[in-house]
C-alpha cells in the first residue's frame, strides 16, 4: 500500500491490475476502511481488465484523522437537517468527494469509473455533480439519493451500528459480529469466518470510531441529493439488495429513479453488505458498464 498528499490531507490507497487498463475507483462506506473491498473481490475486477484503486476515506482507516474536530452532537445534526439549517461540520460529503478527485490528481489520472458503497455511494454521487468531467461511468451500491420520503431505518438498527463499539479488541469484534448478523443479507448464509476477519483486521489496521461519527454528521447534513441527480448525463448503476435493513430496497429505486437512465440491478436477499454469494453478479454488471461506456 502507498499514500499520496492529495486535496490538503493525507490519503492511503492500493491499486490492483495493470496501469494502461481504465481505472475504477471503489469508495467505502461509513466507518469503513480500504479493506471492506477485498482483495479477492478487486482481483475479480483487476481480472476483467482494470485498474483498481482502492483506498480509506478521510477519517478512516491510515488516511489523515480528523482528531482535533471533535465529535459531533448527532441529534443536533439530525435536527439541522430536518429544519434545513446550517450546522458545523468538521469536513462536508463534497471535501470527501473532492479528496477521491484528489487523490486522481495525484495519481495523474485523467477520468476513471467511480463505484461507492453505502455512504461511499453517495460520496460517488456528489463526485459526479462536481467532477462530471473526470468520471467516465457511476455504480451506487446499496446507497440512497438522501431522499426524507424513503423509507427510514428502523429505531433498534439505528441504535446497534451509531453505537460507540468497545475499545477492546475481543469486545470489538464481538460487537462488530452482533452488528454484522442483523444487517447481513438475509437470503445469504451469515459467513462467520469471513466477517470475524474483516473485523479482526479492521481493528488492527486502525481502531478509529470517532471518524465513523464525524463522517455521518458530513452524510447527514448533506441532505437530499435529487436536485443534482436528476440532471446528471453519466452512465450510471445503482445495485440494491432487497432485503437491505439500512437503506431499504425503495432507496435503491429511488436513486435509479431520479438519475436519468439509470440502470437498476435488484439481487434477492441481499443487506447492506456483499456476500461472496453477490460478487460475480455484481463484477458482471459493472463490468458490463464500463465496457460499455470506455473513458
């Protein structure tokens, strides 16, 4: 892995595949580091003959930390939000945007495909109001277009992934296991192995839950994104699960609503997240695109 000074932080990444192939971008959600795409699931992709960048958002992972900011009243947030009102933030979801235009920049690449989960996909949408020129195709998985008529997230799953997990390692990851059973895809087999892994690694690599909040504040605040999406001209997929507990399946219909032809891939029985069962469908619409719409 290797890092880059890019848009005034600094930004940790890996690249997968050959550097002449066209370049997809995978942004990571809330809380997430690089590692939430697997190295077997961008070698998939590397495989169909692209550049794969991989890489920790803001706050996240081995990219700068946001330490002196603070952490954010989130029911101060949530309440701005609702009443339209200005709120502090430490960085906005466009500097987080602004960072993945960045971070190109410093690789000195010209455009690329850009593919974000959850709050990576909305970090991907507001990549492509603001960087339309250097983006070649959008792929929004499991996200929403911050739309307040969708329907909204259940009071207890709120409560168990905005919870502050334990700082010890095995609580960490007993907690991060509880949180993964209930929002996984329900028409998957819960993969135990692979999910104490992730959680394992993801706290060695870098115990950071402060930036999770600060990172939700910049998604909360960034409201209802319909206004720019509608008048979006890029190629674009939208990948939902229908049996998403974060983000239910009418957010993913909602986005592919709102951007003008957009393609919409449902897979049955997934959550918010990507069971080994989901990638070759997922690498197969993807790759799709982009062949589809070359940079």
């Amino acid at each position: 892995m290797a890092h880059v000074e890019a848009n005034s932080i600094q930004i940790e990444y890996e690249i997968f595949g050959k550097k002449t192939n066209p370049t997809i971008v995978l942004i990571a959600g809330n809380g997430a580091q690089l590692n939430f795409w697997e190295p077997d699931f961008c070698e998939m992709l590397a495989n169909e003959n692209l550049q794969v960048i991989r890489f920790d958002n803001r706050d996240a992972g081995l990219s700068t930390k946001f330490e002196a900011s603070g952490i954010p009243d989130m029911k101060e947030i949530y309440q701005a939000a609702q009443e339209g009102k200005p709120v502090k933030l430490a960085y906005t979801l466009e500097d987080m945007a602004d960072d993945v235009a960045g971070l190109l920049e410093a690789l000195e690449i010209k455009k690329a495909h850009i593919c974000g989960a959850s709050m990576g996909g909305a970090i991907a949408q507001v990549f492509a109001d603001r960087h339309p020129s250097r983006l070649c195709s959008l792929t929004s998985i499991m996200s929403s277009t911050g739309n307040p008529n969708n329907p909204q997230i259940s009071a207890e799953t709120l409560a168990i992934v905005t919870a502050v997990p334990p700082s010890g390692r095995d609580a960490y990851i007993d907690y991060s296991l509880r949180m993964w059973k209930n929002i996984w895809s329900k028409g998957f087999p819960f993969e135990e192995k692979r999910a104490r892994r992730y959680c394992e690694e993801s706290y060695d690599r870098s115990y950071y839950p402060q930036g999770a909040i600060r990172q939700n504040a910049a998604l909360v605040a960034n409201g209802d994104r319909r206004r720019f999406l509608a008048l979006l001209t890029i190629p674009t997929l939208v990948i939902h699960g229908t049996a998403d507990v974060l983000f239910p399946v009418e957010a993913g219909k909602d986005t592919a609503k709102t951007i003008p032809e957009a393609k919409l891939l449902l897979i049955e029985g997934m959550g918010h997240d990507m069971p080994v069962g989901t990638w070759k469908g997922i690498v197969e619409a993807i790759v799709s695109l982009v062949n589809g719409h070359p940079c």
